[in-house]
C-alpha cells in the first residue's frame, strides 16, 4: 500500500495490534502491525463505519 499512512489503535498497550489507514482514495486499509509486509484487507468507508460502530462498546 504506497502511500498509505498507517496508524494504530490507542488501547494497543502492547503495541502488537492492527493498523489502519484511512488515508487512502475511496478506501480503508487494514493490517497486522505485527506483519506490516504482510496482507491488508480494505474497506469500503461505508463498510468501515458499520463495523466500527459495530464494535463499539456501549
């Protein structure tokens, strides 16, 4: 993903978490910061926010 600027979670404590980049033209990225050469699985935005709110603790 050239170009893609990835940032991780807040509440990763142990640094070993995903990365997202939402930086990125009609889409978001997502990876194992563990494996930053490895796979991404992107998003749609819209699909993004769903599971974001998805996610969310009440």
């Amino acid at each position: 993903m050239t170009g893609a600027t990835w940032r991780k979670s807040t509440r990763s404590g142990n640094g070993e978490c995903v990365e997202v980049a939402v930086d990125l033209p009609g889409g978001v990225a997502v990876r194992d910061s563990k494996d930053p050469h490895g796979p991404v699985l992107a998003f749609t935005p819209g699909t993004w926010r769903t599971f974001v709110a998805a996610t969310r603790r009440p």
